[in-house]
C-alpha cells in the first residue's frame, strides 16, 4: 500500500492539480490531506477536486481550517469582513462545506507496509498550532509527542520539510503543497515501501495569473509571496525561531 501525504495546500489548486497529476501514472491506494487545506485563493474549487479523487481520502484538521469554521460567524464591521482573507474563505465554502470541515479530526493513524504504525497530524499530535523546527531543541518538542504510539509521525504546519528523532519517533515534515518555504513548487510526501520525500514543479507564473483572477483579498501578496517567490529556508527558520521564543 502506498500512501501521499500532502500537506499544507492553502487553496493553491494549481499546486495540488500539479501534484494530482504527477500521481496519476504512479497512483497511491489512499491520500492523506494534512490540514491548512482551503485557507487561501481558491478554497472551494480545492475542495472540490479533493472530494472527486478516486481513492480513499482522509482529511486531517489544521489550525487554518480551525480558523475557518470559528469564521462562520465572523465579527465586526461587514466591510472589514470582506477584505479579511479568513473570512472570505469561509464564504466560499458556505455552510455545508464548514460543517465538512468542522469534523474533521486531528490526527490520523494507518498502517503502512514497510513503514509501520503512521500518525497523521497537523502540527503535532497534541496541537495543530504548536511551532517546532528541525532546529528546535529535542527536550522542548518531546512533551508534544509523549505517549505516542507509532514507528512514524507525519506533521505540516510550517511548511519546511525535515527527518528527525523526537525521543523514540522518527518525525518527517511533509512540507507544503501550496506555500512552500525555502524551495518554489509543491512538496509532498509518499510513504511505502519506504518514506520518500517528494517536490513537483509547476508553471508558477501561469498560476499566479489564475490566482490573481480571483476575487481572493490577498492575491497579488499570495502570487508574489508564495508563488513567483518563496521565503528562504534561513528567512522562514528565523520567524519560526522568534515564534518559538515568543511562546
């Protein structure tokens, strides 16, 4: 059985399509969809063609999809709602697609040939929010993963793929489909047989200009920031470095 991971879209559909097609030939017998799926220019058209995949899918929930569904209901001014890009995300969705959405769990947990027990999570498996690197020192992310019962745990969350030990756990990062840091293009992983960190190439230009197309707030900073360009890995390590030392 093989199995890809693929984390992170943020309703950037001409990654995931690209992704898509570069399993097509080589197929996986199911697909895990990590989190931070629809949050972002093209939300309910990505939706969509996850839901018309031929195989089965599981969706895990990311703290953008929790922010979403906390976003039913929106507070404050209506004009400010319309150019607020969480808000206008939920819109798209509508109801039936947030509830969708408001069940989804945290973690998946799948047995995969040649890999063993495999925990799915967003970011770790007590938290979809919580912040940690390949940098971060092993005894401040370790009360994250105590407990844990697997031979593999797969997390997203800030988009830099990484393979490091966390006490007994292997843990990978399967990076980010739709907003990669460090490298442009679209990160995935496929597990089985083995775990094989995966990057796909897409026209980035003619995706900015369907992103741009839309009616999405932020699509020109989307196109220039996470398309055309990407942060650097030393760049997206600091923030995430501050981040940490915040909490």
């Amino acid at each position: 059985m093989r199995i890809a991971a693929l984390y992170d879209i943020h309703g950037n559909l001409p990654a995931l399509e690209a992704v898509l097609a570069e399993l097509e030939p080589e197929s996986a017998d199911q697909i895990v969809i990590g989190g931070d799926v629809a949050a972002g220019p093209m939300p309910r058209l990505t939706l969509e063609r996850l839901h018309r995949l031929p195989v089965p899918v599981h969706f895990i929930q990311g703290n953008a999809d929790t922010e979403l569904v906390q976003a039913r209901e929106p507070a404050g001014e209506p004009a400010l709602r319309d150019t607020h890009p969480t808000s206008w995300a939920a819109r798209q969705l509508g109801p039936d697609l947030l509830r969708e959405v408001a069940r989804w769990p945290l973690t998946v947990t799948l047995d995969v040939p040649g890999v063993g027990r495999v925990l799915f999570c967003h970011a770790t498996p007590r938290s979809n929010t919580r912040v940690f690197t390949a940098q971060t020192p092993e005894a401040r992310v370790q009360p994250e993963f105590e407990g844990v019962d697997a031979d593999l745990v797969v997390c997203g969350h800030t988009h830099m793929p990484f393979d490091r030990p966390v006490g007994r756990c292997r843990v990978v990062n399967a990076g980010s489909v739709g907003m990669p840091y460090g490298r442009p293009g679209a990160a995935w992983l496929q597990l089985g047989p083995d775990v094989q960190f995966r990057h796909t190439a897409y026209d980035r230009g003619a995706a900015a200009r369907r992103i741009l197309d839309t009616d999405f707030p932020q699509a020109d900073a989307f196109a220039r920031e996470n398309v055309l360009q990407v942060p650097s890995a030393a760049e997206a390590l600091a923030y995430f470095a501050a981040l940490e030392g915040a909490g």
